[in-house]
C-alpha cells in the first residue's frame, strides 16, 4: 500500500497492483478520519431509532439471519485525484489509487428500516459509525457521521454489508457492519455503524456541512453534498515516468461511474489530440469498474502523454478537467500519464 498517513491509517492502492476486477481486502485502500475502533461482534448493537413507530436494536447474529444480497461494488474516495488539482487543494494528497473494488454481502438497508416503521414525513437517515475525535477547536469531538436521503437509503441496492470478498469485514473497513452505497463517493459508505436515526429535515453534523461539500469556483450557491461518482477512468500501466523502447506495448486501466454501467472507453497516446477505442477486458456492471486494455505503438523516441477518456451508459463523457473546488472533491478529469520513447 502507498500510505498517506499512519494513524488514523490513510493508504492507496499501488495501481500497477490492481488485476481483475477484485483488490484483494489487504490492498483495499483506506481512508480513515480517526483511528479504528475495535468492535467486538457479541457486545455489538445497531440502533435503528428517531422518527420510527418502533426502535429496533439489531445484534450480529439479528443482521447476519436476515435476507441478504451481494454484488461488486466499486468505492472511490472523493478526494482520489486530489493531488492532481492545479492548484492542489488541501487534504489528503491522494493520486489515483484512492478506489478499489470488492464483493460485498449484506442486508438491503430497507428491510431495516421497514421493520422499525418510517414515520410521515422522514426526508434522510443519520448513519453514524463507532469511530469519534475532535473535529474542529469550536465542535470538539464528533463522530464519523453521515446523513443519506431517504431515496437512496430505500434503494435495494444500498446494504448494510457485513462481508467483503465472502470474508467478514476486516476492522480496517468497518467490522462488524458498514454502510455500502453503490455508486456514491465512499464517504456515505459508513463504516463500524452502530445507529441509524430517522430524521426530518437537514443534519449539521461536521462530516456533513463542513467536509464532503463542494463549493465551486465562481459559483454562488450553497455548497452543495458530495454524492454520486463522476464518470472516470485512470490508467494503470505504465506508470507515469516510465521509459519505452520503440514497439507495442499495453496500456490498461480501469472505468468507471456512478450514474450508469460505462459503455465507452478511449485512449489518446498524443495528449488528447486525437482518441481510439480502447477494448474491454471484462463485462458491464452496475457498480463495479470495468477493466480495459489498448495496444500502443510507440516510435519516435521523445515524450508521449497517454491518456483515457470513459463514457456511461447515461451518455456522460468524463470531463479534461473537473471543477476545481477548495476541499478537492470529484476530480474526475482526464489522467495524464508521461512516458518516454527511448531507443
Ligand atoms: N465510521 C467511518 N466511516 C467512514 C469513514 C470514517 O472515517 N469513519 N471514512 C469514509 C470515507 S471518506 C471513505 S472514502 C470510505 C473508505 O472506505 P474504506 O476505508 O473501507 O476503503 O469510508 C467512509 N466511511
Ligand atoms: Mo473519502
């Protein structure tokens, strides 16, 4: 892992060691606010209350007897990509390995709520983890809480996940429960979940209307929520900086949105002047990335900036440059890879 920072433990996937469509739980990358609490599965209770008729706690062994689903997801960090804004933002300075994929298994989060009774009027679900710090000099200490609406909450596809990859969760991702919303920045995915409040209205915890918000450039407006992921794609080899000799040679990478399954992918090997389809190397998924590869002739020798350009099923292209924001989110533009044509 490329670590960030060792505690709270804040590390990257190396992308040259991504294969398949699955990362492996011990090379998942990792983003953290503070350090893990450590959970033991006995003493574990979920609390689903607020505005429902009926409060329900739920133990381990309640959620792991429940029906359940599981499929792969791809969870990004809003901030991937950070360090490549011009100028860099502050934060943490994640390149491009901040997303990985797994398999994840758990209970549609509906059947939860359902069982407990939403009342008249419910507009969002207050997600709240195990894990606390101090978040600011005026807030002290707060935890690592997030509020979904209640659309996406009701959604089938949004669980609460207790395995990834067919093992429990690994402590560093959330054991015993976390929240998994496919196809959002990860931030919504809460991990070590101990409740869940029904709520009217807005939320006005830190991780809410501090962090996670985008206030664009020029832009007037209320900062807006960080949601779903923007249609991306990045290149995992070769590596930026690398030489070639004269030949042909793979790139590939990885594709991927959260409004639709991507449909198109291209490459540029002469800085976006003019693109070719590049070919997939695995299926269409709803929330998973696809992988891709495109065979490169390289000739003369000199610099070569390589780059990829995805396109989903919404008929979205991913953008040359995101908009730039002062918290670094979204940065869904195109990749720039340096290589060097040497004899
Ligand atoms: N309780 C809790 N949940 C959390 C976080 C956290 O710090 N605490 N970080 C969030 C962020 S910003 C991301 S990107 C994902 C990362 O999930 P992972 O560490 O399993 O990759 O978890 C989210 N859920
Ligand atoms: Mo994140």
């Amino acid at each position: 892992m490329k670590v960030i920072t060792e505690d709270p433990a804040n590390a990257e996937t190396p992308l040259d060691v991504q294969r398949g469509i699955i990362t492996p739980n011990d090379l998942f990358f990792m983003r953290n606010r503070f350090s893990f609490p450590e959970i033991e599965a006995p003493a574990w209770r979920l609390s689903v209350a607020g505005l429902v008729e009926q409060p329900v706690s739920l133990s381990y062994d309640d959620v792991l007897s429940m029906p359940s689903r599981s499929f792969p997801a791809t969870l990004e960090c809003a901030g991937n990509g950070r360090s490549g804004m011009d100028p860099t933002p502050e934060g943490e300075p994640w390149e491009y390995g901040a997303v990985s994929t797994a398999e994840w298994t758990g209970v549609p989060l509906h059947l939860v709520l359902e069982a407990a009774g939403l009342s008249e009027g419910v507009t969002a679900i207050v997600a709240e983890g195990r894990d606390s710090g101090v978040v600011s000099e005026s807030r002290g200490e707060e935890p690592f809480a997030r509020a979904l609406p209640l659309d996406k909450a009701l959604h089938p596809d949004t669980l609460l996940a207790y395995t990834m990859n067919g093992e429990p969760l690994p402590v560093t991702h959330g054991f015993p429960v976390r929240l998994l919303v496919p196809g959002w920045y990860g931030m919504a995915s809460v991990k070590w979940l101990t409740s869940l409040r029904a709520i009217k209205g807005t939320f006005d915890g830190f991780f809410q209307i501090d962090r996670y918000i985008m206030r664009e450039q020029g832009s007037d407006g209320p900062p807006r929520p960080v949601t779903e992921m923007g249609v991306r794609s990045i290149i995992t080899t070769p590596r930026s900086g690398a030489a070639a000799h004269p030949g042909t040679h793979l790139v590939r990478g990885y594709a991927w949105s959260g409004a639709a399954p991507v449909t198109g992918i291209e490459v540029s090997t002469d800085g976006g002047n003019t693109w070719e389809h590049a070919e997939w190397t695995s299926g269409q998924a709803r929330y998973a990335w696809r992988s891709w590869e495109f065979q490169w002739t390289a000739d003369t020798p000199g610099p070569v900036e390589i780059q990829s350009r995805a396109r989903d099923a919404a008929g979205t292209e991913q953008p040359k440059h995101s908009n730039w924001n002062d918290l670094g989110y979204c940065n869904n533009g195109i990749q720039t890879v340096q290589v060097t044509v040497i004899q």
